[in-house]
C-alpha cells in the first residue's frame, strides 16, 4: 500500500514540476547498456524490427479478417473503430512514457525498473538493437492490453469482435510509434518530419521533461510539454 501511495505521489509531482529524473543520466552515442549479468536475460532484452513486424502484422492481418468474416460487421464501422484505437494509442503512447518510463522511483526496486525499461535508451539512445521493445515482454503486455480489451468489451457490448478490431487498431498504432522511434535515432529526418525528429533529440539531448509524444506531438501540445527551441543543441546538430 504504501508503494502505491508514493507511486501516486510522485507521479502527481512530476505532472506539476521541472526537472526529470533522466536529468543526470550519462548520454553515450556509442556502445550498449549490459542490463543482465545471465546472457540468456540479456539476450531477451534485443531485437530487431522484421521479429517484431513478423509477429504483429499478420496478427492485426488474422484478427481483422476473423472478424469480418466471422462477426459480419460493416467495413466502416471496424474501420472507424481502428482509426479510434490508432488515435487512443497517441495518448497512451504519451502517458506511459511521461509518467511511467520518467518515473521518479523512490526505491532501488523501482529504479532498477525504470532502467530497464527506459533509462538504458536514454543511457545510450543509438543502441538499434533496443529500440522496438523485446518480444517476450512485448507479447506479455499484449496479452494483457488484448484480455482487458476483451473484458471490457464483453461488459459494454456483449460482444468480442468490438475490442479484437480495437486491439487491431491499437497495436498497429503501436508499430507506426516504433517504427518512427527506430528512424529518429538511425536515420536522418525526412522533410516533412523533421519536426518529430527535432523534439525527439531535444527530449534526449536537453530536455528530457518535454516531447513526451514520439509519432505525434498533439498531447504535448495540448499538455504545454513542447520542447523549448530558443537555441540549437546537440540533438540539432546529430541529424542537420
């Protein structure tokens, strides 16, 4: 209980704050963060884009087509359901990496956690292996996100097929985030996306309390997190 308290706590704090605890975090543009001495552990914390293409996009694929084909809903109706779910995915893109992946643990348990899972890109940000999450825990936290979705749609709507197009759409939100977050820290910026690319290694290089939102900037706007651009920094000059 008391975790929870001070999870709440400073999760309310940070919302309301400057500073971050990515603040005094070594940058190395070179090089790759050990995260398990065990090198099988290790090996679990690596991939590659086409492992994580290769799961998910025949899934959204199979999932989209067993339910046209199995619940017999309207092409615009699944498709207005995906585009919402692809839309919800920005803002839950945006507050798990605000509030959980900047979390500022007040325990070793918590910071060891926070590394894991977001401090080490911060520690070394041009690691390529580690820029798509794992497929191990990417498939646990599917499930999860799948299950709830399922759960909430059999309550609302008495139906399945609803949250399998939603989950369909979400994860397909999910692999457009990964993939933009894959090209800003291996490839230069196209023009009509320099934009994300800026905020992105702003967020790195200088402000690590703003540019929050990595495929759109809508929450970080509408939540006053946009980087500062008074002068030019080292994200500007790793891409210009």
């Amino acid at each position: 209980m008391v975790l929870y308290f001070e999870f709440f706590a400073l999760w309310f704090t940070v919302a309301l704050t400057k500073g971050d605890v990515m603040d005094n975090v070594t940058i190395n543009n070179k090089g790759q963060a050990r995260i398990f001495e065990n090198r099988y552990l290790e090996a679990l914390t690596k991939t590659r884009p086409w492992v994580i293409y290769s799961i998910y996009i025949p899934t959204v694929i199979f999932l989209i087509y067993y339910v046209w084909s199995g619940y017999h809903y309207s092409i615009m109706l699944m498709f207005w359901i995906f585009l919402s779910a692809m839309f919800t995915w920005t803002f839950f893109e945006y507050l798990v990496h605000r509030f959980l992946f900047h979390f500022p643990a007040g325990t070793k348990l918590g910071k060891r956690m926070v590394y894991i899972f977001h401090e080490n890109h911060h520690e070394f940000p041009r690691d390529r292996r580690r820029l798509f999450m794992p497929p191990v825990p990417s498939l646990i936290m599917a499930s999860v996100v799948l299950l709830l979705f399922c759960g909430l749609s059999l309550l609302v709507f008495d139906s399945g097929g609803y949250a399998l197009v939603f989950f369909s759409g979400f994860i397909s939100g999910y692999l457009i985030y990964v993939s933009i977050h894959y090209a800003i820290h291996a490839f230069p910026p196209p023009k009509y996306l320099k934009v994300l690319w800026r905020n992105h290694h702003l967020h790195h290089y200088q402000q690590p309390d703003k540019a929050f939102g990595v495929s759109s900037m809508l929450w970080d706007t509408l939540f006053s997190t946009l980087p500062d651009k008074k002068s030019p920094g080292q994200g500007d000059r790793d891409y210009n």
